[in-house]
C-alpha cells in the first residue's frame, strides 16, 4: 500500500520522490499513474480521454519537471532526463549536462500562459501533429517498422498498461470499441479524435494477436 503524498508539496517535490524510487526510470504515462496513486492534488484527478485534461495533466507534469531539472542541476546533486518514455535521474556531471541554454521546450513550459491559453481547438491540433508524427507523415515514405514509441504512445491513448502481461488483442478491440462509442462525431466527439483512435488501434494490431 502506497503512502498519499503530504499536501504541502508541491509537484516537483512529488515528482523528486517518485523518482528517487525508480532509478530506472519511467515513463510520463507511468509518473502520472503513481501520482494519482498517491493521490497528488496538483493534477486533475480525471481520466486522461478527455484532451483538455489530457494536455493540462501533461504540461503541469513538464512544468514540474523542467523546475526539478533547474533545481537540481543549481543544487550539484543531479541532471534529469526529460522525454514522454522516459524520465529519469542521473549523476550529476559539471560542465556536460548543465541546462541548455535557450532551450524551447523548457520555455514552452515554464510560461504558465501557455497552459492559460491552449484552447481546445489548439489541443486538437497538438493532438493531430503528435499523431501525424507517431503515424510518419514526416518522412518520405510510412514506415511499417515497428516502433515502441508508437505502441507506447498507442497505448497511452487507450489507457492501457504496456506491463500487463494479460494485454490481449480482444482486450484492445473492447476498450477501442469504448473510445468510439464515447468520442463519435455523431455524439458530440471531434473527428480529429476519432482518427487518432483508429491510428492507434491500427499500430496496436502490429503488436497483439
């Protein structure tokens, strides 16, 4: 059984102490599952479907991270990687894993009005561009190799558990069924939504059978 975390801390601290735990590593997906596990009250406490509370929840825990990195790296004591797979602290090395100078995604997400401001017409173009990336719009030609940030990010998208050794592809084809039901045009949901469900359903068909 998991402590809940003390009210008082603030995001970062929480962060600090989830992954003091894992020195592995984790990924976003996973940190933000043990934080609501703990019962954090920095980040909503919803299901990640919605894509307002999908990009909110995400760029509060980048926030959170990008002040431990400054923090940390100003204290000597250690370097943090930052990616959506993997989050993770390392040594700390003088002179070689300062933080970078003019970095845009650290801007990006220290400027709280990026947060204040990201309507739900920008959400889905957030959304579209990730997909477009995951599906590899971006190159000359798709590639049909398999790729674990896709399944990664596939998954997330689902809501599913890439650890669950049970993950079956009927169990897949119900919660995509789910997704469709919830986000449908016809019943309120956003096209954009609907195709990113349907890429996602048809990377996670390369990898469950």
């Amino acid at each position: 059984m998991t402590d809940d975390f003390e009210p008082e801390m603030d995001l970062a601290e929480q962060i600090f102490v989830l992954l003091c735990e894992q020195p592995e590593g984790c990924s976003e997906y996973q940190l933000i599952q043990q934080l609501k596990a703990r019962h954090s009250t920095h980040i909503p406490n919803l299901p990640l479907l919605d894509k307002l509370v999908l990009f909110r929840t995400h760029f509060l825990v980048f926030n959170a991270l990008y002040r431990l990195r400054d923090q940390l790296w100003g204290e000597n004591r250690h370097t943090l990687q930052i990616s959506p797979l993997c989050v993770q602290l390392q040594p700390y090395v003088p002179g070689t894993s300062g933080v970078v100078e003019n970095d845009p995604l650290r801007e990006y997400y220290l400027d709280m009005t990026n947060l204040r401001d990201t309507d739900e017409g920008e959400v889905e173009r957030l959304l579209a561009s990730f997909w477009s990336r995951m599906r590899g719009d971006h190159l000359d030609e798709r590639s049909d190799a398999w790729d674990p940030e896709q399944k990664q990010a596939a998954l997330e998208l689902f809501e599913l558990d890439r650890e669950d050794a049970s993950l079956t592809l009927h169990t897949i084809k119900r919660r995509y069924r789910q997704l469709v039901s919830i986000h449908h045009p016809d019943r309120g949901g956003s096209t954009t939504r609907i195709q990113s469900i349907n890429l996602a359903m048809e990377i996670l068909q390369r990898y469950y059978h």
